[in-house]
C-alpha cells in the first residue's frame, strides 16, 4: 500500500505578515489552490483559495486588499506523517472537510498533498475501477448570465459552493463563474478606494468600495457575463472515472459538468474523486 511520501510535493509558502492581495497574486501566478504560511521559517498555517474566496465575497470593509492581513484568513495546517497510507489520508480530508494535508518527516513539515494529488494517484492506479455516474454530484447550483456579481457572490456564500453555472433566458447552461473568475477582479478594481456605478446612462454615481462585491460597489455594476468562463468542461455519466481525471489535471479545474442523456446532470469534483479513492 503506497504511503502518502510517495505523492506529496514541496510547499510553496508565504509570509504571514503578508496582505492578502499578495496571497492572491501568489496564487494566480503560481496557478495553485493554497498556500503555506510562514513564520520565521516555520510552517504555521495555510490559506487557500476557497477561504480567500469567502472572505472576499463578504469583507463589508472599505479597506484596500494590500490593507487587509493575510492572518484574516489564515487557518491552521493539519499535518500528518509521511509514512501514511495514500487512502487513510484521503479519508482525513473527508472527515475534516479540507482540501490539503500538511506532510511531517521527523518532526518538521517538509510537504503537502492536495486532493489534486489525490486525483493524479487514481488516475493512474485505478483504470476501468469507477464510473462518473458512481461518484458525481446530481445537482448544481446556477444562475443566469444577466446577474450582478455581487448576486454571484451571495449565491456562493450561501450554498458554500466555488463555482456556479450560469445560463442564458432559455435556462440553458452557456457557462461557468468559479472564485479564480473574481479573483482578478478583486486585483484590479478591489484595490480602488471608490467605484463608478453608469448603469443609469443618464448619471454616474460613485461610490465607495464597501468591500470586494457589495451592492452598492462595483459587484452592481459588472455582469455575471462579462466574466464568466464560456466553455463548460464535461463527462458523460456512463464515463470510466479516470476520464473526468484527466480533464481536471489537463484543464486545471476542480470540477466538471456530468451530462446524462446529453443535458447537464450534475457536477464530479476532485472531492467526489477523493470519495472514489477511499472506496476502491
């Protein structure tokens, strides 16, 4: 049984008395879902991309995001040993609800697995073992393209989601909203201290920030549209399981669409891989 040494990889860290604007930058550079925090050259926490995320969507602050500190966010980094067993791992994530595992070798942490990681291991062990309808997710939460993002956001925050399909006025899915999509929005118009509202063409009104997507700040005034991803990535239900792998590595994602009888089903995330992992 192989242990989780055999797939962790070096952690890519930052300093935790950094701002989160930096985080951000971090991971849209490095196009990566976490990162560690350091202190001093220690290890001491972790932020990904999903607590980034919620924290944007509800900061209600008029502050700039090279003002707010990376310890707003920041959580603590659960670890384990390098000689673990791959599934048992797979499990703690599950159980814990978190997409990564800090990797201890004599006392110190010298890596991290992600459930990107995982995916990667039962792409290549488990050929022919699961299908995607086994695994997936049947349902989805969407919206329609026409929506503000500041609607987005409260959508994700309530559902606890990272991703949303958006679809036209015929309900037909025409494309997809994910954290990464506002992420760099919050790093060109989040770092102003005001905002233009001209959806009245007749007046321009400016408003303060009040936080990455309030209502009355630019989340108003920028459409679900205009930053929506328009290609949704899909899997048929009846496909073997490493297929829908391939498409998250190859593509970088951490969902895709599920059609069942050609018409969007449903969502397989790398979590909904995890589950497959334990279970083989």
């Amino acid at each position: 049984m192989p242990t989780v040494k055999s797939i962790m990889k070096k952690p890519i860290a930052i300093q935790k008395e950094s701002s989160i604007a930096h985080a951000i930058r971090q991971i849209l550079d490095h196009n990566i879902s976490r990162l560690m925090v350091s202190n001093e050259n220690e290890l001491v926490g972790i932020v990904t991309e999903k607590d980034l995320g919620f924290f944007l969507l509800s900061d209600n602050t008029k502050e700039n995001l090279d003002q707010i500190p990376l310890n707003k966010v920041m959580k603590p980094l659960v670890t384990v040993d390098e000689l673990m067993k791959i599934k048992e791992c797979a499990q703690i994530m599950l159980d814990r609800k978190i997409g990564s595992l800090g990797i201890n070798s004599h006392g110190k942490t010298v890596g991290i697995i992600t459930k990107t990681d995982l995916t990667r291991h039962y792409l290549q062990k488990y050929v022919g073992k699961k299908r995607v309808g086994d695994f997936m997710t049947v349902s989805y939460v969407s919206m329609h393209e026409n929506d503000p993002i500041h609607k987005i956001a409260s959508k994700m925050i309530d559902e606890k989601v990272s991703r949303i399909i958006l679809k036209d006025q015929k309900d037909v899915p025409v494309g997809i909203v994910a954290f990464r999509d506002l992420f760099r929005i919050a790093l060109t118009l989040g770092q102003e201290e005001d905002t233009v509202d001209n959806t009245d063409p007749a007046i321009s009104v400016i408003f303060p920030r009040k936080g990455f997507l309030s209502e009355s700040g630019f989340g108003k005034t920028i459409f679900s549209k205009e930053i929506m991803s328009n290609e949704i990535l899909t899997v048929d239900y009846n496909d073997d399981l490493v297929t829908a792998c391939e498409i998250l590595l190859d593509s970088n994602v951490n969902g895709v669409g599920v059609l069942i009888n050609g018409k969007l089903g449903g969502i397989l995330s790398k979590t909904d891989i995890t589950r497959a992992l334990v279970s083989v």
